[in-house]
C-alpha cells in the first residue's frame, strides 16, 4: 500500500513539476513582459503580402550546473494572416523529439500556439490535446483560421547532459529574413563561463551586442533588426553568400587541457566572443593536427613490382588501392554485422585498418608520400553556400584536401566509395582556399592564399542513347536507353544507384584480395553465411530494381512494364570514366493519339522532364548559383513503322546560346529513322540576376520542346 502510495504521489508531483514548466514556458513568451501583446497593426507598404510576421524572436542559452551542461533554443513568431494562401500555410504544426547521440539525451520540445481575432479575443490551443502522432513526429491542425487572425506561436527546447569533457555543440547558420516582411527581429543568445563563443553577422546583418549582466561570470548578447524584406528563397540561390544572417557555434571545456582538443577556432578567453578567423588562426589550428602517420606494410606490397611513367599515375594507383584495402574491403563485412548474419571483424587479423575519419585517412597518405619524397601542401576550403573562405568561422565548414604537387597538380579528398581522384567536392572548386605549407613533407610551417580549380560544363557531362520502337500499332512503345555520365554529373547518380555489391566485387577481382566468405575457413560455416548472405543481396537487388523502375517512371512521367536495366561500369576510377548503365521498358497507351488514320507522338517528352519555370518566378531578383557547370545531350532514334511517314520535325529544331548555357536540338529523318538530338548545358557556377532572361530562354526553350508533337501520318 505505501509503495503504490509513493508511486501515486510522485506521478503527481511529476505532472506538476511538467505543468509547472510549461506555465513558466509560456509566461516567457506570453507573460506581462511581453511588450509585442497587443501589436497588431502591419505597415501600409506590406498590406499586400501575403502575411507580415508582426515579431519574431530567437533565444539561445548555454549554461551548466555541477557536472550538467544546459542548453535551450526557442523561437517565436507572431504572424498577420492576410490572405487565404497564408491561412492555409499556418493551419498546420509539425514538431518531434530529436535526441542527442553522443549522450543518449532527448531534447525536450514545448509547442505554444495561440489565435488572436481581429476583435482582439485570444484562443489558446492545447497542443497535447489537439497533437496527433505521425511516424517519427507530432502534427497539430489549427482549426477555425481565417483571413485577418493572428497566429502567435513559440518553440521551446532543452537539453540537459552530463559532460566531462569538451563538447561542440551544433552550429547555428541562419538568414534573419524569412518568406514574409518581418517588422521587429531580436536575437538574444547567453553562457557563461567555460563556455566559447564564435558569432557574427554577415551581409549587412546588424552587430551582436553585449547586455550588461550582475554576475560576471555571465553573459548575454543580442542582435536586433527592424523591417526585414522577404525573400524567396528560390532555387539556384545560397542564402547565407547574400542575405543578412548571423553563424555561431558554441564549445564547452572546463579546462585549458580540454580547450586544447577543441575541434573549432576558439577564442583566447571565454569572454570574448571570435568574430573572425584569420588564415594565422587557420594554420595554428592545423599546425599539429594533421602528421605523417601509419603502417605502410600494405602499400609497399601493392607497389612491389611496379613502374609508373610519372607521380601522378603512382599517386593516382595508391589511391585506388588505399580506397578499397582502408575502405571498401570491409564494406561487406558491415553490412552482414549490422544484418546479424556474422560477427566478420574476426577475420581481418589483429592489425586491420579501416578509415572511419577524414583525420587517419590524411595522416596515413601524407606517411605515404613522405616516404616517397613526394611534395604535397594540405589545403583549407568552405564549400561554396558557405561563403568565401576570409569568412570562415565555424571549423564543421572547413574540408582538407590533400593537394599534391606532381606534374598535374593532385588534389585529394578523404574518400567515398565512389571518388575520384581527379576531382573533389564540387562546393569547393573555384573558390579561394588556404594552403598550408609542409616542410620537408611533415610539418606545417607556413600559410598562403590560393584559388582552387574549377571544372566546365565538357567535364561534367551527361548522355543518353536512345532507341525506340513501336509495336501493335502505336498503342505501345519499346524503349532501350544507354546513360553515359562523367565528372560531377556521376556523384549523385552513383549515390542513388550503386549499392554495395556493385562495387565490392569489383574492387575484390581488381586488387585481387579475399572477400569476406573467402576468409571464413571453416566450410560448413562459410556455406550457411554464404546463404544467408546471397538471400540478403536478392532482397536487396529486388529493392535497388524496384527503385530504377520508379526512378525512371518518374523522369519521365510514364507508367512502365518490363523495366530492365544493367550496370555496364560504376565509373569509379577516374572523373572521364563514366558511370554508364542500360535500361530498357515498355509503354502502353503513352504520349500517342489517334487522329483518324494518323498517330500524333509527344516527341519531346523523350529527353525527360525540364524546367518550367512559373510566372512568379520570371522576375528574379536573386543572384543565381550553381553546384557546378554541366551538360546534357540526348541521341534517340525512332523506328518509323512501315507505312507512315513523319511531318512536324521543324517544331523539334531549336537553337537558343549565350554566355549562360543553351539549348540546341535538330531532328531528321534517315531512311526509316527518325533521329533526334537535344544538347542543354550550363556554362558557370554563378550569374548575376541581370543574366535570368538569358537563362531563362534557353530553359524556356527547353522545356517548350517537351511539349511538341510530331505526326505520323499514313502513306
């Protein structure tokens, strides 16, 4: 009886502990400090918008308690709905419970809705009540919305972990405007000691200022802006490169050991908050982070017996090599640990290597061509959306590239299981980067600006062999298609398309080592493995056909019946080595009509979908932004049925260039073929907005040729 006692009392005295929490929440943002209560009136100039966010307002809070680190982020806005499309955009709340890996924490998260009508009445939403759970997430539907309410909303979270050691949090990089005018903007952001601190603002973004506090060991900052403009937020756009936005990230360490082994560019003190990262901070970060280290045993074997015409052809083999026997000889082996088949790791011996960071893979080639008398700089860059590199601030953007100083100068990046040497990160190219200077191929010593090179729309490039037939009398189509992609047109396709057994066995066959079965000695073991092993790839080769079919009938549209397809290479040595593959489908009742004893066909509609781009969008304003330059060509040829003819081929003849890109296509007829070709491409990383009509024309004309038609008329 007392147990279910005590039971009872602390159910209750935890529910109000949690009320009590969410009361103190809540008069946070809604108590009689709220200065924003009863604002309620927009200016005359955005009358007109859609809606106008009235005030919004971010909190940040780092603090610790004993051995308890506290942490807490909240946001509110207090919204005008002005138009149906801004009613229906705010009828809907979606918010879940994220976790923290490293601590195993959940971080608590508190949703606060309130309506206030045009007649000044307040209807407060009970969030536990009306929320529903959705998979992994919670959605809350606001009834009753309608044109001239306000919506007041806030987001609380808090995390609560023990830590002894240093710990990063995760960086916050935002725009201060939104997708509405914001009338009033506050940022206030606090911590305290032990706590360091790099923030600042960019593009125009108002400065961070110091709020006087009681106790000196804390400290609290603010940032405040008034008439935002909105900004779409368009495709080709990187919002942190122009509009205003603050970056910061906070790291922990309760001592100068831990201040030591802080991945960030920390400030000398905790009071001081790092605005900016000079290339000096760069290489006394990196001065002692990255050295020659590791067992070369295995590469001295790979290259016993070898002749190479240059470095660059020996760096380029020893790449390939470490890729697979540091990488992906263990891929299978993953794999059958996380399925449960086998415990593998038993079978690699006691010294196995396997490159889990980018750090033991750096140390590792940079003991490899200094014991080769190899020169070689180690490079510092911030991808491309994240700014220039004189902006760097948070060590998370910084990558490091490798870059070798052969007869063609090699740049190496830590690997995926489909890199190439020949090229890196498309973020990175053309961008000003730091290369650190390594004496006598060990040690950094210096610093210098360089710029990184860059690649053209004839590198990265992508095509397509196609040949179509028709059967029983246009009421069904065969199509046989081969794609040919090369430099960074392969990255995301491989990604999507290659799973591991595709490259595994490759790279078993070419550097001729055991696979994981191979190495089980026991037979009766390595048959029931193999079984379960095999079935497991099945299943998952049903899976990866599965997705090229839906891949393929969402390109273009089409419902399809006895899809094939066939890796001819995986396009993994080198970026002019294409990832190429064939596939094949049929097509029923598709992009043909009956017109009397003719047949009109949706030619275009054969080079797959293309941009349209929609009214309100046609008056750009942002500055464009690109991954990368690149092409696409389309080679299709149709079997004309015996019997007819084709008209209509002028509609399929474009040709629209600038300095841009462009689109050019030509169809003709070569005995009974019809032979269509289409080649679009983009020539820059980066326009200037005064260049969108130029783009716009030859996108506009791209996709006007997915709507022609041509006849098939009967002879």
């Amino acid at each position: 009886m007392i147990k279910k006692l005590l039971s009872f009392l602390l159910i209750i005295l935890s529910a109000n502990a949690f009320s009590q929490d969410k009361a103190e929440i809540k008069e946070f943002f809604w108590g009689k400090n709220d200065e924003y209560k009863n604002a309620n009136t927009i200016p005359d100039k955005w009358k007109n918008e859609s809606a106008v966010i009235i005030y919004k307002y971010e909190d940040y809070d780092y603090h610790k308690f004993g051995k308890s680190v506290t942490y807490r982020a909240a946001l509110r806005k207090r919204v005008k709905l002005q138009d149906l499309a801004a009613v229906t955009e705010y009828s809907e709340f979606k918010y879940s419970e994220k976790s923290n890996p490293r601590y195993g924490t959940i971080v608590k998260t508190t949703l606060g809705i309130k309506i206030v009508k045009p007649d000044g009445k307040e209807i407060v939403v009970d969030v536990d009540k009306e929320a529903v759970q959705e998979d992994n997430h919670k959605k809350v539907a606001i009834p009753n919305l309608e044109i001239g309410d306000i919506i007041d909303i806030y987001d609380y979270s808090t995390e609560s972990f023990e830590s002894f050691f240093e710990y990063g949090f995760e960086e916050v990089e935002k725009t201060l405007g939104d997708t509405h005018p914001i009338m009033n903007y506050k940022l206030t952001f606090q911590t305290e000691n032990d706590f360091f601190v790099n923030f600042n603002t960019y593009n125009g973004g108002p400065e961070i200022k110091q709020i006087p506090l009681s106790k000196s060991n804390e400290r609290k900052y603010e940032i405040t802006a008034t008439d935002i403009e909105k900004n779409d937020f368009p495709n080709w756009f990187y919002p942190l490169v122009e509009l205003p936005c603050y970056k910061f990230q906070v790291f922990f360490a309760r001592s100068g050991k831990f201040e030591k082994r802080a991945d960030a560019f920390l400030p000398e003190k905790e009071n001081i908050v790092k605005k900016t990262v000079s290339k000096e901070d760069v290489l006394e970060y990196y001065t002692n982070k990255f050295r020659p280290l590791g067992d070369l045993g295995d590469i001295e074997k790979f290259l016993k017996g070898k002749t190479f015409a240059s470095t660059e052809e020996k760096v380029k083999a020893v790449y390939y090599f470490t890729r697979h026997y540091y990488y992906t000889m263990y891929v299978d082996a993953f794999v059958v640990n996380e399925a449960k088949i086998m415990y593998p790791f038993e079978f690699f011996g006691n010294n196995a290597i396997f490159f889990r960071n980018e750090e033991a893979f750096i140390n590792h080639f940079m003991a490899f061509l200094k014991d080769n008398k190899i020169d070689y700089d180690i490079v510092v860059a911030t991808n491309r959306h994240n700014g220039p590199i004189k902006d760097l601030l948070i060590q998370n953007n910084a990558t490091v590239l490798l870059k070798v100083n052969a007869e063609n100068p090699i740049y190496i990046e830590y690997f995926s299981p489909y890199s190439d040497l020949d090229k890196f990160s498309s973020q990175l190219e053309n961008t000003e980067a730091y290369a650190l200077k390594v004496s006598k191929m060990k040690k950094v010593t210096d610093v210098e600006h360089i710029k990184l090179p860059g690649s053209t729309h004839k590198d990265n490039t992508s095509k397509q062999i196609s040949n179509l037939r028709f059967v029983e009398n246009f009421e069904q189509f065969t199509l046989e298609r081969e794609t040919q992609l090369n430099g960074h047109n392969k990255d995301e396709e491989q990604s999507d398309k290659l799973y591991f057994f595709d490259y595994t066995a490759e790279d078993h066959k070419k550097y001729e080592t055991k696979t994981l079965m191979e190495r089980v000695s026991s037979q009766k073991r390595r048959d029931r493995y193999t079984k379960e092993f095999d079935a497991l790839i099945n299943k998952l080769k049903d899976k990866q056909k599965e997705e090229y079919k839906q891949s393929t009938a969402q390109e273009f549209g089409l419902e399809i019946d006895n899809h094939n397809f066939e890796i001819i290479n995986t396009g993994r040595f080198g970026k002019t080595t294409p990832f190429t593959y064939k596939e094949k489908f049929d097509s029923k009742n598709s992009w043909v009509k009956k017109a009397g004893g003719n047949y009109i066909f949706e030619a275009g509609k054969l080079i797959g979908s293309q941009i349209n781009i929609e009214e309100k969008n046609r008056n750009r304003t942002n500055n464009i932004y690109y991954a990368f330059p690149r092409s696409f060509e389309e080679d299709i040829t149709i079997e004309i049925p015996e019997g007819y003819t084709v008209t209509g081929l002028e509609k399929l003849n474009k040709k629209v260039e600038n300095e841009t890109g462009g689109f050019v296509s030509s169809a003709t007829v070569e005995g009974n073929k019809l032979k269509i070709k289409a080649y679009k491409y983009y020539t820059a990383y980066y326009q200037p907005n005064s260049n969108w009509n130029k783009m716009m024309a030859f996108l506009d004309a791209a996709y006007q040729f997915t709507q022609e038609k041509i006849l098939f008329k009967k002879n």
